[in-house]
C-alpha cells in the first residue's frame, strides 16, 4: 500500500521543498549539447567530467521508466536477467584478439598491485561467453537468453555531445547462445520486434528504423536501430515506407540489391543510434572454446547473437526529440512523475486543498511532484515548464473558491478547468501491461 503520509520523498510522491536539487537558469558554459544543458539546468543530471554524467533523482527516475520498459519486452522473450562485473580479464579478451588496441581503440586498462592487467567493461560479448563455459554442456542446455543493465566505460575521444555519446553510460545487452542458426535467426527476428515495441513505447516509434550496417569492432554486418534527430551523428538513408535505412558507411549497389530498394526512394537523414543487434555465428564460440555435444555426442561450437540499447542515450534522444523552447517534454511512459502539483499561495485553505489532494492522487498510484514551496508563482510556472511532467495541476485562491483545478497538457499547453471527480478519474492509473 501506499503511503499516505507527508514524507518528502516516497515512490509515488516528492515535495519539491524537500528536493535537494535545484533549477537553473543558465547551463554550464562548457556544455554545447541542448540534452545536457536542459537536463544539467532541469536537475536531472550532474556533470562530473566530459562525457560522463551523475544521475540525480528526476534523471534516476526517468532511466528507471526506460529501464522497465525494456525489462518488459526482454522478459516476454524468456529472456534472464543477471549482473555482469565491470571488471574483465586481459586473457578472456585475447583470445579474440580484442584486446588489442588496434582492433578496440576504446578500452580502459589498469595494472593490479598484486600483478596483471584488467580492463574495464566495454561490451560483455567475450566474458558472457567465457562463463557460460560452465552452463552449457549438452544440446539440452541450448537455447539460453540473458540479459542485463550494466555500466558501461569507453575511452571515446569525442565526448562532446552530452548523454548521447559518453565515456560512461548504463546499457541493455543481451546475449543468444543457440544449437544452431535457424534458432538463432528465430530470436534474433524477435529482438527486432521487441526493440521497436520498445521505441514505440517511449515515444520514437515513428522515427526509429531498422538499419543495415557495418558491424564495426562486432562483426562484418549488423542491424542498428536509428532514430532520426537533428543532433545525431550518422547519416543513414531511410526508406519510410518500408520502415528501414541503410547507414551511409553500407551504402552501395550490393546492399541496395539485397534490401530490394533504389537509391532515389531513400531520403538522406541525420540520425542516432539508440540500438543494435549482432549475429556472430559459431566464430566467437570457437574463440573461447564454449561447445556443446550435439544429439551425436560431436563437440559443436554455440551459435552466439549479441543485442544492445542504449539505456542514457534513450534519455538524451528524447531530449532532443521533445524538448521545446520553455524545457523539457518527457512522454508519459518514461516522465519521472505524472503530475506537477503547483500550490499558489499560502492562503491555509489553499495549502490544506493541495496537501488534501497530494495525498489522495498517491494513495490512487499516482506519481506526484508537489511544488509546496514558498515562492511566485512565475518561478514556480517557469520550473514546471522546465522540468517537463506531463499534467501540471494548479491549486489557488481562484480554483478553490470554484471547487475546480486548472489542468494544463505540456505537450499541447491546452488548459482546463476539471471538478475533483474530473480530475481524479483523468489521471486514473492504468492497469499494468500483463504479457
């Protein structure tokens, strides 16, 4: 059950007087990117360095939301979460030979005091595959799906565009580990369905296109997921009404070819990537030496597919995406908190109407933040904008003398006036997605 008390800070609830971060109206003059400025002046998020960035509590939220979302469409597949280290051996990674810094440019490394080398995680492909060495012994163990959110560290050297491109961010991997192609190439068409349910879902759906790609430090080929935004960093050609793109770096007659489109039905776009998805086949598997005994008992290397989101980086595209000239618009799905309770005035029938009502949308499951500070109504409208919830809701002098509220969208800025029944059963919690 809910609580129903005052605390400050609850899982439904927050009072923005008891908040420790604060607005801002002017971002740090070293920060160029609009997704790092809006949120660095939201109180989203606390710069430590370039490129890499602390999740505050607003900002910790909204990861959480996408976080959900995708836990969801990974669990519906039957795929198991667990927890990788950060940590990683020197020797699991040179038996594929990325270790090198020729091959991986991006790796972290640090020598022991007690001797030897480490690394810090940049993927999870070799060391998930190392230990399933102990897991998977029989055609009987296969298929395994796993997943997990980990933090990732790569030594980028360009850093320069807020949470879209950082040395240190959280991503979704999952990783397939298969008899053979045929039951790969089954999950691997399901990640691709559960990946746009997950765009879609957030808000990117229409924007967001499977993508043929180079597999970079991966493998020869993989399939991207590209969200068209001003800020991005690729350059892909879409073909909307097929719902895919080609990145410029695969963009030939050969790939044209293969995907049945021409040149002059594709339109030139910037874009991010805000996911990919890679086959590796059985080469990995025999890299590392995991195998499996095959209904003949012959040792057969596992089929290997590696799936990835980028968890910060969706955070920082639908900043970009949303955001309008006042601040922030976060989709309801991922908002940190549905509502903006705003109080106007300390008038003790206004206060006791706005403490009445934060209660009683909590104890509904409404997620609530409650601007019960003691300052004008400008500064409190202006942070409302800027934070971007969804519903802002209005108590004054005004809207108790008429038994209403005033309701305003911050996607459209519409406004209304909604009586207590109307406004309770408008922002009704919706029963949770049941798979």
């Amino acid at each position: 059950m809910p609580s129903t008390d005052h605390s400050p800070y609850s899982a439904l609830g927050i009072r923005h007087s008891q908040l420790f971060t604060h607005t801002r109206r002017e971002a740090p003059a070293d920060e160029v990117s609009k997704n790092a400025q809006l949120l660095i002046r939201a109180g989203y998020i606390h710069k430590e360095m370039a490129g890499v960035y602390a999740l505050l509590p607003l900002g910790l939220r909204v990861i959480e939301k996408i976080k959900e979302i995708v836990r969801e469409e990974m669990d519906a597949l039957g795929t198991q979460e667990l927890l990788m280290t950060s940590l990683q051996p020197k020797e699991v990674w040179e038996r594929t030979k990325r270790w090198d810094d020729d091959v991986v440019d991006i790796w972290f490394k640090s020598e022991l005091h007690a001797g030897g080398e480490v690394g810090l995680a940049w993927s999870h492909e070799e060391p998930i595959g190392q230990m399933m060495k102990e897991h998977i012994s029989s055609y009987k163990d296969l298929p395994v799906y796993v997943y997990q959110f980990q933090t990732k560290l790569r030594n980028e050297l360009r850093a320069k565009n807020g949470i879209l491109r950082g040395r240190e961010f959280i991503m979704k991997d999952a990783y397939s580990f298969c008899i053979g192609e045929e039951d790969h190439t089954a999950i691997y068409e399901d990640m691709k369905r559960a990946y746009m349910n997950v765009f879609t879902r957030v808000g990117l759906g229409d924007d967001t296109f499977i993508t043929f790609a180079s597999g970079g430090a991966f493998t020869e080929f993989s399939h991207e997921f590209q969200t068209i935004c001003d800020a991005g960093e690729d350059v892909c050609y879409v073909h909307k009404g097929k719902g895919l793109a080609i990145n410029d770096e695969v963009l030939n007659d050969d790939t044209l070819k293969e995907l049945g489109v021409a040149r002059t039905e594709l339109e030139e776009t910037q874009t991010v990537e805000v996911g990919n998805i890679f086959n590796f086949g059985r080469q990995k598997a025999k890299d590392l030496g995991l195998t499996y005994k095959n209904v003949n008992g012959e040792d057969t290397a596992v089929w290997m597919g590696s799936y990835g989101i980028g968890i910060t980086r969706l955070m920082g595209v639908l900043v970009e995406k949303f955001a309008d000239e006042r601040g922030l618009v976060w989709p309801r799905e991922v908002a940190p908190l549905t509502v903006h309770l705003v109080r106007l005035g300390n008038d003790e029938t206004v206060v006791r109407a706005a403490d009445n009502l934060f209660t009683e949308l909590i104890e509904q499951g409404v997620e609530v933040l409650y601007d019960d500070r003691n300052a004008r109504a400008g500064e409190k409208f202006a942070d409302s904008d800027l934070l971007g919830l969804p519903t802002r809701v209005v108590v004054s002098e005004k809207t108790v003398a008429q038994q209403q509220y005033e309701v305003v969208d911050r996607v459209t800025g519409n406004s209304q006036m909604l009586t207590h029944d109307e406004l309770v059963s408008s922002l009704a919690v919706s029963p949770q997605r049941k798979d």
